[in-house]
C-alpha cells in the first residue's frame, strides 16, 4: 500500500514537472508567434512604402529610420547610431571636439542643455543649464535624437550656428549666434585658497581625471591643505569608471561607492572602493542642475559614505542610467539603456536628482565667474569649511 502511494505521489510530481515545462514551452511559443506577426506587420509597411512611396528610397534607410524609432520610443537616452555617429560619440571622452561647448540631452522629448562647458562660446554667450534648444539653424529640433543634435551644433572652427532656446519661466525664444571653436576640456583645475585650504574644479570625467586629480591631490597633503572644496557644477558626467576612479581617492577601501541594477534582480553589479583614500580631510561639495551622472556618482559616494561632507548649490540633475554600446555588423550601434545608478544608501538618481545640505540659487541672467566674490555658492561652502576646520 505505501509502494503505491509513494509511486502515486512520484507519478504526481512528474506529471507536475510535465506541465509545467509545458506551460513554459506554450509561453515562448506565443512569444514568438507574437514576434513574428510583428515582424510580418513591419515588412508589408516597408513593401508597401517601397512600392507606394512618391520617390525610389533605398532599404537600408527604411531599416535605419525604423531602428532609430524604435530606440527612441524606449528613453531620453537610448539610440540607433549610424556608423559616423558610432565612431563621432568615441570624441566625447577624449577632451577635445570643435563646436559651442555644451552637454544636451533629450528631456521629454525636447533637446535640452545639461550644462554649458566652462570658457567656450556657449558659456560665454550666457547659455545655461535646463535651457531647451527650440531650433538650430532655424530648423526645429522636434524628432533629433541628442546625438543629431549635437552633430549639428558641432563644426568647423569659425564657422556660426544660430539656436534659439526657450529659458523656464520665459515665454519667448531667444536667439543666440555662435561661432564655433575648438573645444579643449581640461578636467581638473586646482587652487590654493586662503587658511590653508584648497580648491578643486572636475569639469567632466575622461579617461585621465583621476590620475590628474590625484596629482593635485597629493600636492595638497605636501602642503599640509587642511580643508577642499570640491566643485562639480556643470559637470555632466562622463565615463563610469573614471566616477569610479575618483571616489576611491575619498572614500575608504571595501565601502560601495555605487551599484547598477538592471531589469532583473539578479542582474546587479556593485562597486566598492578598492584602496585606502589620499584624501581624507573635511570636504565641501558644490553641486547644480548642470551636475549630472557621474558627478551624481561621486556626489552619492562622499555624501553616503563620509557622514561629514557637506553640500552646497542646488538640486542635481537626476540622469542616473546606464547605457551600453552595443556594435552591429555593418559598424552602426546601439546605445541601449541596461541599468539605472543607485547610491551607497539606495536611492535611484535616475530622473530625481539629489539635494544639496545648503541650498543657494545664483543670479537670474548672470554670468558668473567661478570662485569670485559674486559666486555666492562658493562663498557659502569656503564659510562652511572654515567653520568646519575651525578657521571660521
């Protein structure tokens, strides 16, 4: 009698295994039929646009304009690049392009300034961050992915291009000429200030800026800097690693600095601290709307980890996901969201951004001069750090 039951309970199990691979197998399969349909749909419009159309038009460009819709339906920041875009988006880490000078992104479908790059014409035209770039050339940028724009707004040295932006608050466009130059970024600038304390600006992350903050870094202790101001306003990012790279200089070995969390649980990938810090006296960080990614990684990595930074600015960006470039066979790419950031303490960058300890807006419609005596955010984090080494 228990032969029987045990086999009856066995014969259950299996039959259980059964359907359930059944199941799982009846699933792909609806799966696919679903693709396929979807894929039958997307030939007969082409067939239809090739038969139809008002002009021949090759194949290969119906295929890349449904790509390139297709990756712009996802997010701000995914995109199909032809090749030339391909090997174009490879300038940006390298620290020199000819154009205006500014970081774009796409923010509910509208081109918009991430931030101006300090000394080029954009930053000297006054143009700023969360300005939304109407037109280009008389041309409106409804439809351009970022990088379409940023191909337009580059160009010869000495050449001009005229955008017309739409400023919050504002009601009407204004236009702006530009004349194009030669755009060299220096990652990092360091001071001496007065009491002993030291100033440090990261424009944006390449491949070179720890290695060159380290250097200013080292310099720093030689010269027994009690105290730094860290300066991230108006840098958009760049590349992980770099972010990466550069929080190890503060933080302390073995603690995160950031993990990325993809679609599923599973697919996550943290980031601790390899080596002992170089730096480890008071910091203050200076943050705006233009400091976005990268910054905001290293932003999350002091504020979490080192309960004494203080920060001082306004409200970061919130651009917190991760894109991989992913090579097809014909050299064009996509550049797909995979992940988003998360901070130490778990807090998702991505479309939120993160607040300042101090919050200090500058002037409307000002230019104004990093580290002067009308920069009012900076004026406030010397302040706070004079307190805080106890010179204040």
């Amino acid at each position: 009698m228990k032969s029987k039951i045990v086999w009856g309970v066995i014969g259950l199990v299996s039959l259980a295994i059964i359907v359930g691979s059944d199941v799982r197998a009846s699933h792909t399969r609806k799966q696919e039929e679903e693709i396929y349909k979807n894929i039958e749909l997307f030939l007969d419009a082409m067939k239809i646009v090739e038969k139809q159309y008002i002009e021949p038009v090759e194949n290969k460009k119906l295929v890349y304009g449904a790509l390139k819709g297709m990756l712009g339906s996802l997010d701000p920041y995914s995109a199909f690049l032809e090749p030339e875009l391909t090997q174009e988006l490879q300038i940006e880490t390298k620290g020199e392009f000819s154009g205006i000078g500014m970081e774009i992104t796409s923010k509910d479908g509208i081109i918009t300034v991430v931030s101006p790059i300090e000394d080029t014409p954009a930053w000297k035209a006054g143009i700023r961050a969360g300005d939304r770039i109407i037109e280009i050339d008389g041309e409106p940028t409804k439809g351009l992915t970022t990088l379409e724009a940023a191909r337009k707004l580059r160009g010869k040295k000495g050449t001009e291009v005229t955008i017309s932006i739409l400023r919050e608050g504002a009601t009407e466009l204004k236009k702006f000429t530009l004349i194009r130059d030669v755009i060299k970024v220096k990652s990092i600038k360091g001071e001496l200030l007065e009491n002993n304390l030291g100033y440090v600006r990261i424009r944006d992350f390449q491949e070179k800026t720890s290695s060159e903050l380290e250097r200013v870094l080292e310099d720093f202790n030689k010269k027994n800097i009690k105290g730094l101001i860290l300066d991230l306003r108006n840098n958009p990012g760049g590349l992980l690693s770099s972010a990466i790279e550069v929080s190890e200089l503060f933080v302390s070995k073995g603690k995160l600095i950031v993990y990325i969390q993809g679609r599923e649980e599973k697919n996550r990938t943290t980031f601790n601290s390899r080596k002992s810090p170089l730096w480890v006296n008071p910091v203050v960080l200076l943050v705006n709307e233009g400091s976005a990614s990268a910054s905001e990684i290293v932003l999350g990595a002091l504020k979490d980890n080192i309960p004494s930074t203080v920060v001082v600015g306004m409200k970061t960006f919130g651009k917190g996901s991760v894109q991989n470039l992913i090579p097809l066979s014909d050299g064009s790419s996509l550049k797909l969201t995979t992940a988003h950031y998360y901070t130490p303490s778990g807090i998702c960058i991505e479309g939120k951004g993160i607040e300042p300890d101090i919050s200090i807006q500058l002037p409307e419609d000002t230019t104004i001069i990093p580290i002067g005596k009308d920069d009012i955010q900076f004026q406030k984090a010397l302040e706070v750090l004079k307190k805080t080494v106890g010179n204040g």
